[in-house]
C-alpha cells in the first residue's frame, strides 16, 4: 500500500510540474484585411486556449470567438499590461461566447481562465499589441 501511495504521489507531482510548463504556442498575427472589427476563433479545452500568443495592432478591436470544447465550464478573462481586468467572461461547456476588446495601448495582454487552478495547469495566454507600421 506504501509503493502505491509513493507511486501516486510520484505522478501527481510529475502531472503539476510538466502541465505548469506549458507554454506560448506559435504566435498568430490577427487578420488586417479591410474589416473593421477583427475576429479570432479560439478553443478552449481541458487546461489549454488555441491559440494562445497572438499579434495585433493598436486600436484594433478584435471578437474573440471562445469555443468550449472541454467537458467543464470554463472562463475567459483578459486584463491590460497594467493588470486591470477589462472583462470576465464564463463560457459554459459545450457553448461559443464572443468577447469584443479594443486595445487602445500597446504592451502585453495577459488572458486566462479563472476556475480554480486551470491557468495554473496552462490555461492562459497573451496578445502583444504593437504600434500599426
């Protein structure tokens, strides 16, 4: 019973340590055709956000498009490079949210998921808003 319990043990640290590593995907540049309002389709699943480094530009106003493909309910909060959250959004599992921000300054948006421990295991990301060339 004691090598079953240290086993255990074993893999739930292991489990912690390797899903707290995970880290920026490949970054997406948002599309800058003529539309007004940029969307960007995102999944969310168990502990992850697809895509979860994206590229946009001043002043841009961007709907996000948040698919809960995971089997628990998840949240979708985004904050400036202050820190300042600007919304909170729960996305039911199994359902589609969308979220308009218009990023007026340019720094690191920082998004994640609020329930407990989910950002913990992965379950965030960040949006660089940069000067328009």
């Amino acid at each position: 019973m004691r090598n079953v319990l240290r086993y255990f043990c074993l893999v739930l640290i292991l489990t912690v340590l390797f899903s707290a590593c995970a880290g920026l995907q490949t970054q997406v540049t948002v599309d800058h055709s003529r539309k007004k309002v940029r969307t960007v389709s995102m999944k969310a699943s168990n502990f992850n956000f697809e895509p979860n480094n994206i590229l946009t530009y001043r002043g841009d106003t961007i709907k996000f498009e948040v698919e809960n493909i995971g089997s628990s309910e998840h949240n979708f909060t985004i904050a400036d490079p202050t820190g300042n959250v600007l919304q909170s959004v729960d996305i039911p599992a199994g359902k589609t949210v969308n979220i308009a921000v218009n990023f007026s300054e340019t720094g690191i948006y920082h998004f994640h998921c609020d329930e407990f421990l989910h950002s913990f295991f992965g379950m965030k990301g960040q949006i660089e808003v940069a000067e328009k060339k």
